[in-house]
C-alpha cells in the first residue's frame, strides 16, 4: 500500500470510522506510522487539519493518514440546503486549494462509502449504540440523509471538484465489516 492520505467519507452509519480503525491496525502491523483525521464539518477546523496532515508527512514521509469524513459530505449537504454552485465555490474556496494541494502533492485515495439504504445506516447506528450503552436520542432526518447519499453517489461530476475523484464502495444490507475492509484493501493493493 503505497497512499500517503486515504480518506473515507459517507452518512453516518456506514462504518466509515470503523474501516479506517481496521486499515490503521492493517498499516500498524507493516510498521508505518500513521495518524487518524477527523474532518468535524466545519471549514477552519479542516483547514487547520490540512496543515497537520502536511507537518505528519513532513515528519514522516512513509507516513500515511487517515480521514474521517472530508469535503464532500459539506459541500453535499449544503447543496441539498439550496446553496448553488458559485456560493459552494465561494463559501469552500481556501479549503478546495487545500484538498488540491493534497491531491497534487501526495498520493492520495478517496472513498465513499453508499448504503443501498440509509435505514440500513440507522439501524447500524442503534445497534452499535445499543452495545456501547448510549441512550441518546438519534437525530436521524431520512429524506435528507437519502438526498445526501444520492448526491454523494454522483458527487465524482460536482463541478466544483472535478479533479478530485473518489472511488465509490457500494454497502449492502449482507455486507459484513470485514467484506467492506476487503473492498477497500482490494483498491488499496491495486496500486
């Protein structure tokens, strides 16, 4: 496995964090270093993100890095809140020069991980919560959530990001974990 950054995006539910734990154990065992990323939604914190993934890589240029979550769960989101194209470009501009560095500069891989279903994600959701003992209430809006996948499915032909492509990892309701994480390593070793 030769990526210096792999980032994995997807509506919550579809074990975007739980993959990028196993590939971290996968890395761990071939001796590289590596460091986990959470991209939280909020620009300046991602910008910020950005940079620390620059200063690892310096440190450690065998080094590779994990994103949780990435730009195109934002810019999906607010496109299904009704900005447009130019708002998307203006409101995201300093962090798609970031996203481009990256790209441009390391060896990057981007997934998206699509549920057939985002009941299948929530009910994920419930169980995981169910055996860690959260009782919190889910927030969970499934006509948004449906949107948001759908565009998530499609968002290799945003105009806004045509040179960052991801590859889409398709999530059926009998896909165990481990049949995802081959998936996954299958394009990962590809290279």
């Amino acid at each position: 496995m030769k990526y210096q950054i792999i980032t994995l995006d997807g509506i919550g539910g579809t074990g975007q964090t739980t993959q990028i734990h196993m590939l971290a154990k996968y890395i761990y065992e071939n001796q590289r270093d590596w460091w986990y990323n959470n991209f939280d939604g909020m620009i300046d914190n991602a910008i910020k993100n950005i940079e620390d993934i620059k200063d690892f890589l310096k440190e450690f240029p065998d080094g590779i890095v994990f994103n949780d979550g990435s730009i195109a769960r934002m810019i999906v989101t607010d496109l299904c809140n009704g900005f447009n194209n130019d708002k998307i470009e203006e409101k995201y501009r300093n962090l798609i020069n970031e996203y481009l560095y990256l790209e441009y500069n390391f060896d990057v891989m981007n997934f998206l991980l699509i549920p057939e279903n985002t009941l299948m994600c929530y009910n994920r959701i419930l169980k995981r919560n169910k055996i860690v003992g959260i009782t919190d209430k889910i927030e969970w809006n499934s006509q948004q959530l449906e949107t948001i996948n759908n565009m998530l499915k499609n968002f290799n032909n945003n105009m806004v990001l045509r040179q960052w492509q991801f590859k889409l990892i398709s999530i059926n309701e009998d896909d165990t974990i481990l049949e995802v994480h081959n998936k996954l390593l299958k394009y990962l070793e590809d290279k």
